[in-house]
C-alpha cells in the first residue's frame, strides 16, 4: 500500500461521511447512475455475494424513521426500532428506491417481517434468507448450501438475470477483499493511539454495508495509506452489541474525550471476518464464511460462550471499558446480556449498557450517563496507578 496525501485521506473521510449520512440518496444515485436494482438487507448473515453477483447494490437498511404510525398497525409496538422503521420506511414510500429485500431469520420478528412486508408493501419483492441457529450441527453446511443455491434462483427469477458461477466467484473475492481492508482498519484502530476518530470509524465501518465492495476498498486504503495522524490518547473505549445505526454515540465519544478503538456489532467486527481461503467452489465458500464467522446471539455454537469473545476483544485493543449497544425489545441481545455482564465483571472490564427505543435516543440522557462511566474509569485509572 503506498503513501497517501492529508489531501486524499480527507477526501477519502468526507466521502464515506457523506454516504453514510444519507444512505438511501447514495442508494437513489447509485441505481441512476448504473441502471441497476438495489436490494435491501437487514442482517450480516444475508450472503452479500449473491446480490453482488447479480450485478445489484446491496444495502442494509440502517437509516429508517423514528415515528412508526402506519407500521404500528402491521407490527407490535414492543418489536425493535429497526424492524418497525423498516416496515414504515416500506409503507410510508421512503423505500421506493428498493427493488427487493431479503430478510433473514435473525429473531421471530425479523422473520415475520418478510411475510408483512410481501402483504402491505407496494413495488419491491421480499426473500427470506434462512440459517440454522445451530452453526456445528454436522448439516449445518448442506442446508445453507441449499439455501444460498435457492436464494440464487429466487433473486435470479426477480431480476430475470441469470447468477452465473464466475459472478459469483468474483463478488467472492471482491467481498472477500472489502472485509481484508476492514480488519486492517479495525488493526490499526487498536493501536496506541487510534487512526480515526469515533465519527470517523463510525462512518468507515457503515460505509461498509451501503457500497459496492470494490468502491469501499479503493476509499479505506486511502485512509489506510501512510503517514498516519496522531490520533486521540483519551480512554479507550469497545462498543458491543446489535446494529448501530445512528451517529449519536460515536459523536459524543469524541465530544467527551473518549477513543473507540475497537468494536463487536453486527455491523463491524464481527462481519468483518474472513474465512481461510479454500479451494472450494464460491458457493460452498460461502456456506463456510456463514458457518465459520464470530456468532450473534441469534446463534449457537458450543461451546461459544456469550461475552468470551467481547472480552478478548476488549484485552486486545487494551481497552479501559466496554459500552454494550443494545435496541431495547431485541430479544436475543437481551438474552445474552446476562452472560455477557458476567463476563465483562470476572474480567475486571467496567461496562455500560445502553438501549435504544428510537434511532436518534435521548442524546441528553446518553451524554449524561456516557460522561459519567468516563468520570468513573478515570476515578478507577487514578486508584489503580502505583504509587
């Protein structure tokens, strides 16, 4: 990788920015722009490969309202922000740019998302992507082998196209490298002193989910590229948990001082993950990124133990605490919190959890409590110094 200007990695920054603050504009331009379809994803567990290979944007859905009248009358008022804002992104119109989505099997609502969504939804058509909970069990690959062949005929139908192998074998390997420059950047973000800002790697690990992998890589080798700037020296902080998907937290890590030097969410680390490369076909490599990859709490693999994982990721990015991100009604987060509070405890991490009813939250309240866990790990870091 060679050396890059102030001028381009500032230019590389403010694109990713300006993506992830307006997704669905990036979304809108990016279909006028290639005449091709942009298809919608609500779970890291959707094989992005085979939208790719169909010559489509894949594109999580992050972005959705804060108000859900008209979902509320499809879905219960106790499921997740982002299942209500996605049925009322579909509803209220502000989707149109959607010619499909493909929904997973992450929780019961998820789930009956895609069912609600084909009934009341106008224009876009809806998939259902399925993995097993149990990622071990010794069909596990068969099934999702199974599964993403029918997904290739199920979207190849939709869009009329045919998926053929060597599509799918090159959005392999261009997926495959957006993830490779997404772990250099979560590596370098460990580091003494942080290469982004908490904005900014916000931005660097969104951007991931809403652009064309070879676009994404051409951007964060750009900001990869040496000399590096001095980053912040301000207590270290990981965030855990489900998506995120509204800046408010990063934002304020800054404004108080704080680093975010590393990260397990389902929309960072954790599908950041490469399988070893293998010589099997791309379908199979597939199955085994899924099968293979860190688990969510959607997930079971024995003997995976929820916060073992969260905890060695902290040990690493020496981390001074944990802030726990969780959207308040999803329920297998909150299954697993327990266990990941346990956890963070028996290794003497201080955390924090934070849950979210609305995409935007209560930034006061947030402030208030995130500057005193900050106050409280400098009180920690005083007691503890010798001397």
């Amino acid at each position: 990788m060679g050396s890059a200007s102030t001028s381009d990695r500032d230019a590389a920054l403010e694109a990713l920015h300006t993506f992830v603050e307006a997704p669905a504009q990036y979304a809108r331009s990016w279909k006028e722009r290639t005449g091709q379809a942009v298809i919608g994803t609500l779970c890291s567990y959707v094989p992005e490969e085979v939208i790719i290979a169909a010559g489509c944007l894949s594109f999580r859905i992050l972005q959705v309202p804060s108000e859900f009248g008209r979902a509320d009358a499809c879905l219960q008022a106790y499921a997740c922000c982002l299942a209500r804002g996605t049925l009322e992104l579909g509803l209220g119109g502000q989707g149109e740019f959607l010619d499909g989505v493909v929904f997973s099997n992450t929780c019961d609502t998820m789930q009956c998302l895609a069912d609600i969504w084909s009934a009341n939804v106008e224009g876009g058509f809806a998939e259902i992507f399925m993995m097993p909970v149990r990622t071990d069990h010794p069909a596990a690959r068969d099934y999702v082998t199974v599964e993403i062949e029918r997904l290739i005929a199920g979207l190849g139908e939709r869009l009329n196209k045919t998926i053929s192998a060597a599509a799918l074998q090159e959005a392999v390997a261009a997926c495959r490298r957006a993830r490779g420059v997404l772990a250099d950047l979560q590596e370098a973000q460990r580091g003494p002193t942080p290469l982004l800002t908490a904005g900014q790697y916000y931005d660097a690990i969104m951007a991931r989910w809403i652009m064309p992998p070879d676009e994404y890589v051409c951007l964060i080798e750009s900001v990869l590229a040496p000399p590096h700037p001095v980053g912040s020296k301000g207590p270290r902080l990981v965030v855990a948990g489900g998506p995120m998907y509204a800046p408010a937290l990063p934002q304020l890590i800054d404004e108080l001082g704080a680093c975010w030097v590393a990260d397990d969410l389902c929309t960072g680390g954790r599908a950041a993950w490469n399988a070893s490369e293998t010589q099997a076909g791309a379908v199979e490599a597939i199955a085994d990124r899924l099968l293979s990859r860190p688990i969510c709490p959607a997930k079971h693999r024995p003997p995976d133990v929820p916060g073992v994982r969260l905890v060695e990721t902290a040990r690493r990015a020496k981390a001074d605490g944990v802030v726990v991100y969780r959207l308040k009604f999803c329920e297998p987060h909150a299954f697993d919190y327990p266990a990941v509070k346990k956890a963070l405890d028996e290794a003497g991490l201080s955390s924090l959890l934070i849950e979210v009813e609305t995409p935007g939250g209560s930034v006061g309240q947030l402030r208030t409590r995130l500057q005193a866990f900050l106050e409280m790990l400098a009180d920690r870091a005083t007691t503890e110094r010798p001397g």
